[in-house]
C-alpha cells in the first residue's frame, strides 16, 4: 500500500526500512543476465576475466533518477571486452542487459559498429539529469590497456550511444584519463573532474572542456563526492583527501579537515557519497559504515549486520549511491552477489513523503 503524499512509482519497501540498516534484495545477482559464457568465449569477448570485470575491473556506476536505474559498465583492458550497459531498476528490483556487446577487434574507440570501447570506467561515470544523459569518459581501454579520451553520453530512451566530441584547446588528453574522480553539479550544470594533474568542467550544453586550474593528485583511485548544501567537490580515496569549493572556486581542503575515517581515506576507490537529508557523507568500506557528522567534523561507525563484510576487488568507484527519492544507499558489490541497500535515516527522500 502506497503511503500518503508517496509517488505512484514508489517501492514501499525501500522507504520504510528502519534507520540504519540492511536490505540484500533477493535474486538481484546482476550474473543472471550476462551474456551466455559459449557466446563470449566464440566471439572473443570473454577475454582473461570474463564479465565479472564488469564490476572488479576498477569500474563505476552511475543513478538515473529519471527512469530509477543504477546503471552499471565496465571491464577493459585484458579483463573483459564486453561492453554492454546494465542498468537495475530500483522500482522493480530487477537487472536488464541494456545495450549487448560489441564484436571485435578492439584497441580502438569508437569501435568499428560506432560504440565504445569497454574500459575500466573508475570514477568517471556520472548522470546529467538536466540532460537526460548519462555521461562517460576516460579509462583504460580493451585489450591494450590504452587510454582512452573520448567523451562519451547515452541516450537511454534511444538505447545509444553518442560520441560528444568536444572542441577547444582543454580537451583532457589520452595520458589524463586513468584514477580521475568526477561529480556533476546540477547548479551549474556542469561535470567536475580532476586527472592526475588538473581539475577540469565539462559543459554539455555548450559541448566544451574548461582546465580550471593545476590540481595534482596521487596516481592512484579516487572517488568524487559533491556536498550539494555547500557545493564542495570533494576527492577521496588511496590516502587522498581533497576539497574544492566550486562558487568560490578554491581549494578549501584546509577548512575541512576531519578526524577518523582514515581507513575510508586509505582505500582505492572507496564508496562515498553525500545524504542530502541527513547532511552528511556516508562511506561503505566492508562491513559497516562510516558517517561524517559536519558539526564534529568527525566519522563514526554504524550498523555492519547484513552488510556484505568486504569491498569489491579494485574499489567501488560509483557503484554506491544516495537515491534522495528513496533516502537510501545502493550497492552493487560484485556480479554474483545480489544488489544491498543501506538506509541510513528513517523515511522516504525528495520524492516520497510518508
């Protein structure tokens, strides 16, 4: 039963679970609707790994809060040469194969049936909602491990790809696009993205990359995370911990600096995201999870019952995300494991009102 002012849409379920804890929901192992193996290993897209790449091959995932899909893609390099799209209903609980793979030969992007590449996707998956787009770009691409820097959105109502090509001077070049971290930011419209040397915008509307400023950070994985209150940028992950105030554009790391959750900062790729209601950044790091209090500036532990008791191989990147219309985290930790959800705050988010 739907409750009062809750969207027609709405899955109940997920909005009345109980302030910090667990769902596993049952028989939502993404394994179920990978290509058959006999068609991979024919074609020649199985390569080393095989589709469980899709999620340990250093990939991400971005939400759609227009359809109510967490979309899923990676692989790349010699792991996995698939690359279909995935994407989970969170309405439905159920999995669908979106696009299907491309046949070879790879070591290219576009491909020859004009899509891209498979790569592994890290931190560089986002939804532009004002858009309707979800939005990709960098990597390391099958089967040679190349860079990739090509701009790429989906159209999900058309199921296609679209390959943006951007003008202008500051395109990112192919040897900036591995261990980058990205948010989009609905103000401005625009997608932040620091590489290893430089902290860029990319404009869809105007279809332009903008360097902002040199902003090096460690060869290693990161996780964007926007603050949308306070429009921090924030890049975390392999002992890195860094703030970037976007209407002030400034480096404001400084002012915000915080005491525990080292063991989040520690890690490659970490899963960190920002809880619009509760106003606070809330990390999966195995087991339980760590919630930042802004008026402490201090993390603290909370429930792990329930929780998967590891991290995926390789990080988690995008794979978790805050759904503000359910106020709940999602998780998808592995393809053979069944999708979890994390609530952190009692009560539905933006678009249900129990």
């Amino acid at each position: 039963m739907l409750l009062v002012g809750q969207s027609a849409w709405a899955n109940p379920l997920l909005i009345n679970l109980p302030a910090d804890s667990w769902f596993r929901a049952p028989k939502t192992s993404l394994a179920a609707i990978t290509p058959p193996a006999k068609y991979l290993s024919e074609k020649g897209i199985h390569c080393v790994t095989g589709p469980s790449a899709i999620v340990t091959g250093w990939s991400g995932g971005a939400y759609d809060p227009v359809r109510h899909k967490m979309f899923v893609w990676g692989g790349g390099h010699t792991n996995y040469c698939g690359n279909e799209l995935y994407a989970f209903d969170v309405n439905s609980l159920t999995w669908e194969r979106y696009t299907e793979p491309s046949l070879p030969p790879y070591d290219r992007d576009p491909l020859a049936d004009g899509n891209p590449v498979s790569r592994h996707t890290y931190d560089g998956l986002q939804f532009l909602t004002h858009a309707d787009r979800f939005w990709a770009y960098g990597g390391s691409r099958s089967v040679d491990g190349g860079g990739t820097s090509l701009t790429w959105v989906f159209d999900a109502s058309q199921k296609r790809w679209i390959n943006r090509q951007p003008s202008g001077p500051a395109v990112p070049g192919a040897g900036h696009i591995y261990n980058l971290s990205s948010i989009y930011d609905p103000v401005s419209r625009k997608v932040f993205m620091r590489d290893p040397h430089h902290l860029y915008t990319y404009d869809y509307d105007r279809n332009t990359w903008t360097r902002l400023r040199d902003w090096a950070h460690s060869w290693n994985g990161q996780r964007g995370v926007l603050d949308s209150k306070r429009r921090l940028y924030f890049t975390i992950g392999s002992g890195e911990w860094q703030v970037y105030d976007i209407a002030a554009n400034q480096d404001v790391t400084a002012q915000w600096q915080t005491t525990g959750g080292s063991d989040v900062i520690a890690l490659e790729g970490p899963g960190v995201d920002y809880d619009a209601k509760a106003d606070t950044l809330v990390a999966f790091k195995g087991g339980g999870i760590q919630a930042l209090d802004w008026k402490t500036k201090a993390w603290t532990a909370k429930s792990g019952t329930g929780a998967p008791p590891r991290l995926s191989e390789n990080g988690t990147y995008g794979r978790w995300r805050y759904i503000a219309e359910y106020n709940v985290f999602i998780l998808v930790n592995s393809i053979e494991e069944d999708v979890y959800f994390y609530k952190h705050t009692a009560g539905g988010g933006s678009a249900s009102k129990p």
